[in-house]
C-alpha cells in the first residue's frame, strides 16, 4: 500500500469511528426531575424537548398525582418517596394537577 492509500484508509477510519459519537449526541435525550413537596410541584414550569423524560417524585406524606389537564399523562397516585417517569414525544405544551388536590399545578413546555 502507498502512503496516499494509507492516510485515505486513516481518515476514513477516523471519520468512521467519530460517526456514533455525531448520531448519538445530536439526538441525546435528557431526564428532569420534578419533585413534589409541599403540596406543590418544583419547578412548576419545565421546558423540554421532545423525546426527553420527566420523573416525577413524591416526596411528601401525602398521596399525590401528575395529571395532564387533557388526560394525556398520568403518573397514578405516588405515595412517599415513590416516583414514575413519563417520556413526552411531541412538541406541544402540557397542564397538568394533582387529582387529590386540585390546586396543585404546574406545566410542562415540549419543543
């Protein structure tokens, strides 16, 4: 093999191997926390993208929910220290309560 056929081999065994670490960290999805506390949910606005996870976590004593305002999520009731995730795959914006206490809000913004 000639040296002009070795260097061509070289860089395109570089760009071969840079490809996976291209592919994966354009399309990195990423997990937010959202605790409950307090009889509130921290942060009460999220701003995500789509394909990226929400956990949500209770950290209260009582029992509580994350319930989209159109039905579309529901994490079920948490109890104290239980948490569930929820993977939004849309861009669209989501309301959501807590179905024992009502006055409990918050939102969570999918671009």
């Amino acid at each position: 093999m000639n040296k002009f056929s070795r260097r061509q081999v070289l860089i395109g065994t570089t760009a071969a191997a840079a490809m996976p670490l291209l592919s994966s960290s354009a399309t990195a999805q990423t997990t937010h926390e959202v605790t409950i506390k307090g009889f509130a949910f921290e942060p009460t606005s999220l701003s995500i993208t789509a394909g990226d996870s929400v956990v949500f976590t209770n950290e209260d004593n009582a029992p509580h929910t994350a319930t989209a305002d159109n039905g579309s999520f529901n994490t079920g009731r948490l109890d104290r220290g239980q948490s569930t995730t929820v993977t939004f795959s849309g861009a669209r914006s989501f309301s959501y309560f807590c179905e024992f206490h009502p006055n409990m809000k918050a939102s969570i913004d999918v671009s």
